[in-house]
C-alpha cells in the first residue's frame, strides 16, 4: 500500500517497479574527471570538468530469471530506476558487476552495479 504523505509537496517516497525482483534499495553517483592546471606559485588558477558518467547500484529479492536477474557485466541493461538529473539523462546503462546472494534465514537477493554515460547509445 502506497505511503500517504502529509506536508511538504513534491517528496518522493518509494522506489520504482524492477522485472525479476522485488527492489528494495537504489542508489546512483554522478561525476566528471577532474583536470587542474596549477600556476607558477602552485595553486590551481584553473580547472576542467569532462567526461560525465553515473554509476548506479540496486539491491533486492530476486522473484524471476528475467530483467535485473538476467544481468550480465559488459552488456546493456534496462532498468527502472533511472536517474535523469545531475547532468547525465542520456546513453545506454550497461551493468559493471553483479552479486547473488543466499543465506539460510533469508530470500536470495541479487546488488547489482551499472554505469551510465551520455554519449554510448548504442
């Protein structure tokens, strides 16, 4: 059952349906390489930010052999936890690494890593 939510408007409760498991945590980083250029005294007087890239990570309880399960490292995946702010919105999301877990007191559960960068699009 969906939260009700009582006071400030646009806050976002939840997370987004995945094929293949119950999701139960996501998470994504986005960043650029850095390039400083130090003056004559040492102190950087300039500064270059390129190369954008999200990387993304997802955890949950695995319900089926197909989407977030059938993940393999190396090839693009789709998800429904995208991150379209923070200056990467584009570009395929291929999968970095992927761990399946099992424990005797608990669901097997899969924490998977992708990538992101604007320009890769096919």
């Amino acid at each position: 059952m969906p939260a009700t939510i009582i006071g400030t408007a646009g806050a976002t409760w939840g997370l987004t349906a995945e094929t293949g498991v119950l999701i139960q945590r996501s998470s994504a980083k986005t960043s650029r390489e850095k390039n400083p250029v130090r003056n004559h005294e040492g102190e950087v007087s300039l500064v270059s930010y390129y190369n954008p890239v999200q990387t993304m990570s997802m955890e949950g309880v695995t319900i089926a052999a197909t989407g977030l399960v059938a993940a393999v490292p190396g090839v693009a995946l789709t998800v429904a936890q995208t991150f379209p702010n923070n200056g990467v919105n584009a570009g395929l999301i291929y999968t970095d690494d992927v761990e399946v877990s099992k424990v005797n007191t608990d669901f097997q559960k899969i924490t998977l890593n992708a990538s992101r960068y604007p320009l890769i699009t096919a």
